[in-house]
C-alpha cells in the first residue's frame, strides 16, 4: 500500500477558535512545516500541504516541502484534499490510498503516521483512522471524540462501530479518536459525493456519513498521545513538548 499511497495535509488561516494556527510559532517553526516534516519521515508516500493561503504555502516551500493550492470555498479538509488529489493524478494512475493528515497534529510520531495504513489490509476497510486509550477525564469530555471498537492490545485492530463525543453509552469499548484517516481513493470519492447525514450533522463529527452510508471503518489502536491544536492552551502544550 506504501507503492500507492499519498499524504496529504489539509491547512487553512480561518479556524474559528485559533485563527492562523497553521503559522503558529512552534520553536521557530510553523506549526504545519511540524507536521509537514513528520509525514515525510512515515516513508509512506509523498506529502503535499493542500492549501488556499499564499502564507502557508510559502512556509512548506521554505521548508523543502509542496504546496497545492485549493479553492477557498471547501467546506471540510476531505473535499480540500480531494480537489488537490485530482490535480496531482487527474488520471487516477498514481495513487490508490489518500491519507488526510490534519495539519494540527504538530506532535504526531512518524510511527503512528504509517500505523493509519494496518487497516488497509482488510478488504472490507474502506476507510482506516486511529485511536489511543482515553485518560483520565476524557470520557465526560465532550470535545474528545470516541471512537467504539472491539480494541485491545491483543487485538489492535477492529472495525468502528461508532464515534460519539459523549460517554455514556461507553461499556469498556471507547477509544480516544486521532484526527487521521487512509481513505481507499474510490472510498474518499464516494465520501465527498455524499450530503451530510443527519448524525453527522447533529454530532459535528464527519465521520458519522461514513459509517451512516455503510462504509467500514477500520480503526488501529495506538499508545501515544497525539493531540490537536485547537485552542490557545493546545498551542501552548504543544510548545512546551516540542521545546528543545
């Protein structure tokens, strides 16, 4: 799956709660050129920010890295990376796994970057994210997302059977979702063809279309503590793990 597999990081000025996060200063560094630089080091394909701001993509160029540019109307990073996908293979000959990296994970492992393909490997996985054990005060949060699977150390990998941002219906089987998903390409095509579900949009969370439409979720269980930057805290925990 590495052969055919493209990263693609979706990025944009305009988030509501932490405007211009993807250029927050992170130790001298841009929070995307952060995440940009550890999706290389996955080895699991080539790695393109997909963006509509000049600023962004002038910080990935400085960096080493590419840039696409999108339209400024995308309502969601899947339907950014999916125009920035058919410009890089209009022919769809290159690249049959697209993953969609969100560009806040600024301390996300290169390791757990690649664990998103496992998956994969089943045929009936259209779709691939991650998750990690909830910690303490997590499961009454209702800003961490849970993702219900059948997941233990002895069996890492299961299919979705649920995200939920509440814990009360949580029976030993909630997983602390990791913004990370490897689509099939046809899965990210059919996925953004879709309207919105009702869940999906009662829940604010994407991925409840998916799994409203009947696409099978795989999910990988992962040990690290990978986290967005969303807030102002966020951005300050963040600096404070990757300072030198």
């Amino acid at each position: 799956m590495r052969d055919t597999a493209i990263v693609l990081i979706p990025a944009r000025l305009q988030a509501t709660r932490l405007p211009g996060k993807p250029l927050a200063d992170i130790g001298g560094v841009p929070m995307i050129v952060h995440v940009w630089r550890r999706a290389v080091a996955a080895n699991v394909g080539p790695v393109v920010v997909a963006c509509e701001d000049e600023g962004i993509a002038a910080a990935v160029r400085a960096a080493g890295g590419v840039a696409e540019f999108t339209g400024a109307h995308h309502r969601s990073g899947s339907d950014r990376i999916t125009e920035a996908l058919g410009r890089l293979d209009p022919g769809k000959e290159k690249y049959g796994i697209v993953v969609n990296l969100q560009g806040d994970l600024p301390t996300i492992e290169p390791a757990v970057v690649a664990a998103v393909l496992e998956p994969l490997a089943d045929p009936a996985v259209s779709i691939a994210t991650l998750a990690r054990p909830l910690s303490d005060g997590e499961l009454a949060n209702p800003n961490v997302v849970k993702a219900h699977a059948a997941l233990s150390a002895a069996r890492p990998i299961a299919h979705a059977t649920a995200f939920t941002r509440e814990g009360a219906s949580c029976r030993g089987d909630c997983f602390h979702h990791i913004g990370i998903y490897a689509y099939r390409r046809a899965a990210l095509e059919r996925f953004v063809s879709l309207p919105p579900s009702a869940n999906e949009r009662a829940h604010s969370l994407e991925q409840l279309r998916a799994v409203d439409d009947g696409m099978v979720i795989g999910v990988r269980l992962v040990d690290t503590d990978s986290f967005g930057v969303d807030t102002p805290a966020d951005l300050a925990r963040a600096r404070a793990a990757l300072s030198p």
